[in-house]
C-alpha cells in the first residue's frame, strides 16, 4: 500500500514553541510506530504520548500518514547528523568509511526503533522508503568523487559504489545493532574497512 501525500502546503511552526511540539510529536510518533507499527499506532497515541491536545496534533500535522512520512524524514536527519559529527574533521576517506561504520552500529543501538520505522515505510509509504536511502546515496556519491579527486580511493563507478556501501551498512546495522551486540561496534568496523581497503582478492594489499 502506497500512501499518496496529504493535499495542502506543509504545515510549518512559526514559532520557536510551535516548533518544539511538532518535535514532541515526532519523538513521541518514533515511540509509538517503533513500539506498535504503523497500521495499529493511533494519533491519540502519539498526542498522549506527547502531552500535547489531540486537536493540537492538526495544527502541525494533516494525517497519521504525513507525520509518518515527516517522521522517516526526520529519522534520516538524526542518522546523518550523528555520522556527520562522529566524521567531522577526518578528511582521509578510507578512516571515514571505518569510523563512519562504528559511530552507524553505534546510533543503532541507541535507536532500534530506526529499522522497524525506515523498512515498514518500504509497504506504508515506498516513495518515502526510496527518498530515505536516495539522499543517503547523493551525499555518499558526492564524498566518494571527492575523495577520488584527491587520490585517496582509486576511481571507479561511484553510483554503484555508494548503494553497495549504503547496503553493507544497513546490514551491518541489523545485524550489530538490532539483533545482537556481541562484537564491539569498533572491532565490527576494523573487519568491515579491511574489506573496503583492500578488497577479497588474494594477495591484495
């Protein structure tokens, strides 16, 4: 089931304490569809949740499907935020993919919510579902030519490059952050970047 976006403009906050609720409305949505999926959560649910006035959620939000959709949104902002200040600095490529996947495993573990909500909206909401991994995708694609530019990786095919990384990751992310955290995330990353580095051919340095 794709659901098509609400008619109407995007209801923006203008004020500082509008804009504080609608965040208390996508905390308290992220607890809810994390907790309950997305067909059984309940915009009663969510305003109780937020303490906030169940009519007060129309002010922010036109339907339980637009807060989704800003929800999925907003929870591939906190992921690049957190990489993009864990990589801060680090202008060698081959130590941000390393770093990058232990501070991902990391926030993972922090927010096990992120799967359930990110890959239900592939069913509830796909258009959102592809635009949460397209804009992971465009910022990887731009980083790898960079880098490329500057002799740091060798070049090479960067759209096909930036989704096998992309997907790597997600795994990755399952797997240590969701199902089990029996490896440390830096020990899990040090495996993953001597494969980035140097490939599965025998003898490769």
């Amino acid at each position: 089931m794709n659901i098509s976006p609400p008619p109407g403009s995007p209801k923006t906050p203008r004020t500082s304490r509008g804009e504080r609720t609608r965040r208390k409305l996508l905390d308290a949505a992220r607890a809810e569809f994390g907790e309950k999926g997305f067909y059984d959560a309940a915009i009663s649910g969510i305003t109780q949740r937020a303490g906030v006035a169940l009519g007060s959620f129309y002010t922010y939000f036109h339907s339980k499907e637009e807060l989704y959709r800003a929800l999925v949104s907003h929870m591939g902002e906190l992921t690049r935020h957190w990489l993009a200040d864990h990589t801060a600095g680090i202008d060698d490529r081959l130590q941000a993919e390393r770093i990058g996947v232990e501070a991902f495993i990391d926030f993972v573990r922090g927010h096990k919510d992120l799967y359930r909500i990110v890959m239900e909206a592939q069913f509830v909401a796909h258009d959102a579902y592809q635009g949460y991994f397209q804009v992971f995708a465009d910022d990887y694609r731009r980083n790898l030519a960079a880098a490329t530019s500057r002799g740091q990786i060798r070049p090479g095919a960067d759209e096909e490059r930036a989704w096998a990384l992309i997907g790597m990751n997600v795994f990755l992310g399952l797997r240590y952050g969701v199902w089990a955290d029996d490896r440390s995330s830096a020990e899990v990353a040090a495996a993953v970047a001597d494969l980035i580095e140097h490939g599965l051919a025998p003898g490769a340095d």
